[in-house]
C-alpha cells in the first residue's frame, strides 16, 4: 500500500499540533521530525528490502528524516540501493536505505528516490 500526503490532512496535522497543551508530547514520540535534531538520533526503521536508487547524483543520506540531520555520505543514479522502510519526516516522507556501492545507511526524503522511496511504512 503507498501513502499519500493531501495539504488537507497536513492542515488538520499542523493545526492539532498547535492546539496541543504546551505540556503534551509530541505525536510522533521522542524522535518525532517536529522536535528538530532530536529526530537525527537515529529513529528507529524495520527491514522490508526493496531495491531502488536515487534519481539524482549527489543525494545525502542522512543519520534521521530532516534536513537537520548529520549526511553520513552522497548516493549517485549509478549506485545499487536496497530500500527499508518509510516514515513521515521533515517536509515528506523519508525512507531509510542501504547504498550498496559505499555501505552508507540512512534516511534520504523519498521525493529524491526512484518510486518514491520504500513501500513498507516503519
């Protein structure tokens, strides 16, 4: 099954999270992408492989879902991709992956992958 994100249900998310008490806990628990570097300490992901690829040359692959996240390298169209799963993140969804060519793991935000990234929601 493959998600979809509407601006509706981004409105509705955005909307419950400024309602929220001050004191509430975030939705998406300790790493959640709205708690900023929090989400780079390396958000749980389960195996489902899948193959895939980069649709650019130079993509970082990074430690969490956000661009706040450490690059642990760069993925190429050229590299061999095994997906592993997805999650929501900063600004999308994001999947994590292993580039076979260099050994880099990773989270790298799915508008960047072939297919959309992953098929398997973490």
């Amino acid at each position: 099954m493959r998600r979809t994100v509407t601006g509706l249900s981004a409105v509705a998310l955005s909307t419950a999270v400024l309602a929220a008490p001050a004191s509430a806990a975030p939705a998406g628990g300790q790493n959640s992408p709205e708690l900023g570097p929090l989400a780079c300490t390396q958000p749980s992901w389960t195996s489902h492989p899948q193959g895939g690829g980069f649709t650019t040359d130079g993509t970082n692959i990074r430690i969490g879902p956000t661009t706040e996240c450490t690059s642990v390298g760069l993925g190429y169209r050229s590299h061999s991709v095994t997906y592993h799963c997805w999650r929501s993140g900063a600004g999308g969804t994001w999947t994590h992956l292993r580039d076979n060519t260099t050994g880099a793991q990773g989270w790298v935000k799915d508008s960047l992958l072939v297919n959309n990234g992953s098929s398997y929601a973490c």
